[in-house]
C-alpha cells in the first residue's frame, strides 16, 4: 500500500513513467531487458534479492543509473554510500522526503521532479 502511494505521488511530481515491483528479481528482469531506467528506488531487505544485491547489478549493466536505497535502519547510510547509492532515504519518510531525494538528480539534461 504505501509502495504504491509513493508511485501514484511520484507520478504526478516528476511527470514520468513510475514503475513498480514487489520482487527485486522482477525489477532486475525488467531492467534486464533493457527498459529505461531514470532512477531506482530500493528497499534493503527484500525477499530473493536484497537491495544492494540489487544495485551491484544495476550498477554492472548501467553505471549512470541513480539508485536510492531506503531502510528503516540508519546503519546502512553508511553500507549504501560505500556500496555506491546516489542517496539514502530512512523510513519512516514522508512524501516530501522521497520528492526533496529525487529532485536532487537531473535526468536527461532536465531536473528529475
């Protein structure tokens, strides 16, 4: 539920296509085919694939994707910078967190929100 409130909110702010994915394999799948990404937005702890998992091979395929990694413990600011995330984002986080991350990135030579 709160996954898709923060698309439906995402949707309208950046004025982009916002896809979702409860399985990170999922995601990876999409990715893989090689769909365009703007940004990936990831939990740490996810089912199959954890979330750094998950931006080690995003970060394989497309170098220049933006990833933020989000978790309700603070110790992995710290992992996600190392691992090479563009940004954490701590839960529990308001709408205006997650906008106020994202617009921080431009995208295709246009600001990203």
């Amino acid at each position: 539920m709160i996954r898709q409130l923060a698309v439906t909110a995402l949707s309208y702010c950046v004025n982009r296509k916002v896809v979702s994915f409860e399985d990170p394999l999922d995601a990876w799948e999409y990715i893989q085919k090689g769909n365009a990404v703007d940004i990936v937005v990831a939990e740490v702890d996810m089912p199959r694939m954890n979330g750094f998992e998950l931006l080690a091979k995003v970060r394989e395929k497309d170098p220049d994707t933006i990833f933020i990694i989000m978790s309700c413990v603070s110790a992995y600011a710290e992992t996600s910078r190392i691992q090479g995330a563009d940004a954490f984002l701590a839960k529990p986080f308001s709408i205006n967190d997650l906008f106020e991350i994202v617009q921080c990135f431009v995208v295709d030579g246009q600001p990203f929100g």
